[in-house]
C-alpha cells in the first residue's frame, strides 16, 4: 500500500498531541462533525446506507446528531452478509487507496472490510500518542512476535522493515529499527531472537507473553531485556502483568485493537484504564437491547471509525464488553473506560435465550485442578468444557469442586465436561480465547 506523505502524518500527530487536553464537549464536537461528513458520505455512495441514517437528518437534510440512538447498529452478520452494499461506490480524495482486510475468524467465520489509507495514517498517530503518553524510547528496537506469512519473518532472522518504528516522521537520531519474527517460533528461540536485539520493546499477545514467561521461568538465562511489552488483540489480566513484572522483569502497555476499526484506545498512564482515540473513534456503549448504558454501566462496544469512508462502519458492535467511566484524573478530555473481562471472548449462548460472559474465576479457581493453561469452551447449548494443562493427576473430587463453581456461577443445569491436555492449542491466528463459544453462530 503507498504510504501517505511524512509532512501530513507528522500535522496531523502534532494536532493529536494538542486536542487529547481539550474538554469532553470541544473533543464531542469534532467528532459529531466528521461523523457528519462519514454519515453524508455513506448515504450518498453507499447502497446499505442509502435510508438507514435517516434519522440523522431533517427533512430539510440538515444533519441531526438527537438522532444518533434512532440509527440500527451493525452487527458482524450485517457486514458478513453485506459486503457489495456496504463498498462505497466513490472515494473523496484524502481517503487514498481502499485495501481488504479479515479477521481471523477465531470467534467465528472471518469478517472481511475495506479500509482506506487514511486510516493506516490515523492508526499509526495513534499509537504513538499512546507511546508518547508513556515516554517511550524511540530509539531502542521495536520487535513484533505476531502471527505473520510463512516465509516472511520465520527464526532466526526474522524481518526488518525499511522503514523505522513509531514516529517515523520525526526524524529522531538514532532511531531503533522494527523487526518482526512470527509467533508459532518456539518460545525458546523467540527469547534467544529478543536477546540479539538488546534492550528493546515488544510488541505480542498476551497468550504469548505466558510462553515466554514460562520459558524463562524454566531457564531464567533466556531473560530478554525489555522496554516494555505492548500488548494487543486479547484481555490483559493481572495475572499477565505480574508475570510480565516477576519474571520478564518489565511491564506491559496495553492497546485496544480491532483488525475492522483500527487503533480503538490506549492505557491511560494515569489510571491504568483505557482512553479513546476520539478524534479518529467513536464509542458507544450498548446493552444487549441496544440501549445506551451511560457511564458505570456495562455493555458493549459498539464502535464507529470515522474515517472509514471505503466501507462505512456507523455503530458497528462488537463482542467486547466494556464500561464507560468518570473523567480521567489525568485531565485528558478523551472518553475514559475499562474493559472488563468481555475483550475478545465469545459470549455463552443458553437455550432460553440468556446470553453471558461468564467468569469463572480462574486467578482463584484454576488451583482446584492444578491449571496452568486452561480455556472454558461452550460445546452445547447445555453443556461447557474445561480443557486445561495441569501437571499433577487429578482426582474426583478436585472435579467436583471444580463444576461447583460453574454451576453456581452460571445458577443453571448444565454439563460440564473436563479434558487434561499436554499444551494448550492455540486459535489459527495464533491467539488464545480463555473463554469461547463453539455453538454453530446465531441465525
Ligand atoms: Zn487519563
């Protein structure tokens, strides 16, 4: 894909630097109007959108933001199942070029989107913002272990980019190079790989992180020296950062991404929660009646990128469960909110209609069976298995302990299997789903 010019992506990054301190409503406003020219865009040339932003405008055509929560949200189905009508017919000139992309599939059947160049360009600002927020050290080497091509950045030299990491655009002497090394490697090599690079960051999904900790919990020879982790795609649990902190020596910087809408949110260095990209983002949250929920309250993230012109996503929901928070201490105006446990996992689905991410209390519980590993899979509509890595045999009692807690957390009948397995697989994409749904999709 061509890259947009240095000098834009350099104004714009500087004006990002300046509008996270501006209050909540100046941040609302510049948001209601690019989701004003998003939504003219989408009725004009996209065929789905064609009456469905009805509500945003008068009769008159003046755009209407009072009726936002009138405008139907996009399911997953919805893009699956509307690829042609949802491709916008024209581009307006600062789009640049629209590219495909898919999601793994890993929580069911792949969702595909174009996405223009324009919203590579407000990825990357982004996510420096987010490192800026933590002092980061552009000139140590940035190392992604990420799933990648066979071939493209396989052990032992992985790939380097031609072009720097991060703030490319600013000319920093000595700028670190960016390097990336697939994630099926094995953890071993993956360490030995790090340790040529120097002290550097690392840029990997959490699953991953355990690996590596592991290893080094084995043979604390292989410790890499790191900068930091930057963490993506999966929930960050305590559990993680104390591993990252105990035996990785380093601590984790998490992201909020998605492969649909782009750089969502970063860690906020203040509050250890996460803090929207507002200028480029909008974040509804929605109850499972695609009510709004307020603040304090949690429900959906229901995401609406503003520059996605090539394939307008407007109010597009997605599985993760998150809550919408006070204003953040750190007197930044962005939208301030925690993701609670919802992150990439499936929700159960039970047949009368009750649907839930349950939360089985691993960082407590997983003991009862000796866990190290372990994933909770729904397998039926009545039934939940465990599948977990646990050194020790065990007994029929440890089980009985064990479906104790599903059945009083869940409060319903339901069969709960067990399978001890040697190594916990992971997804085709290379991540690991703690809690997943394996029910044929909802219809
Ligand atoms: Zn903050």
């Amino acid at each position: 894909m061509e890259q947009p010019p240095e000098s834009a992506i350099g104004a714009f990054s500087d004006g990002l630097a300046q509008s996270q301190w501006w209050s909540a409503d100046d941040i609302a406003a510049v948001q209601t109007r690019l989701l004003e020219r998003l939504a003219r865009h989408a009725r004009e040339h996209v065929p789905f959108y064609q009456t469905r932003l009805d509500p945003l405008f008068t009769r008159r055509g003046h755009f209407n933001i009072g009726g936002w929560d009138e405008v139907e949200p996009l399911t997953r189905k919805d893009v699956q199942e509307n690829f042609d009508a949802l491709k916008s017919r024209q581009l307006p000139p600062e789009a640049g070029k629209p590219g495909l992309v898919s999601t793994s599939g890993s929580t069911g059947t792949p969702v595909k989107v174009l996405k223009c160049q324009i919203q590579a360009r407000v990825a990357i600002t982004a996510s420096v913002r987010f490192m800026d927020w933590h002092g980061f050290d552009y000139r140590a080497p940035f190392a992604a272990i990420r799933p990648f091509a066979p071939g493209k950045a396989d052990y032992p030299d992985g790939f380097t980019h031609e072009s720097r990491w991060g703030a490319n655009w600013r000319n920093i002497p000595g700028h670190g190079p960016w390097v990336d090394l697939t994630i099926s490697t094995p953890p071993q090599w993956q360490l030995e790989w790090l340790r040529r690079k120097g002290p550097c960051y690392l840029n990997t999904f959490p699953v991953n992180l355990l690996a590596l900790a592991e290893a080094v919990g084995q043979d604390p020879s292989l410790t890499p020296e790191l900068h930091g982790v930057v963490t993506l795609g999966e929930l960050v649990t305590p559990h993680h950062r104390a591993l990252a902190r105990d035996i990785l020596r380093t601590r984790i910087f998490d992201q909020y991404t998605t492969i649909e809408c782009g750089v969502l949110a970063g860690e906020c260095p203040a509050s250890g929660q996460m803090h929207l990209h507002a200028e480029s983002m909008r974040l509804d949250v929605l109850d499972k009646e695609f009510e709004p929920c307020g603040e304090g309250r949690e429900g959906f993230a229901c995401v609406t990128p503003l520059y996605s012109y090539a394939m307008p996503l407007i109010k597009y929901v997605m599985s993760d469960l998150v809550t919408l928070l006070e204003p953040c201490s750190c007197g930044r105006g962005l939208p301030h909110f925690t993701i609670a446990g919802g992150r990439m996992r499936s929700r159960f689905r039970f047949a009368d209609g009750t649907v839930m991410a349950p939360d089985f209390k691993m960082s407590k519980n997983a003991g009862l069976v000796g866990a190290t590993r372990w994933q909770w899979a729904q397998v039926a509509p009545d039934g939940i298995e465990l599948r977990f890595v646990s050194s020790r045999s065990v007994s029929e009692a440890d089980y009985e302990a064990m479906r104790d807690v599903v059945l009083k957390t869940l409060n319903r009948p339901v069969t709960v299997y067990f399978r001890q397995l040697d190594s916990m697989p992971l997804a085709a994409s290379g991540k690991h789903f703690d809690y997943v749904c394996e029910l044929p999709e909802a219809s």
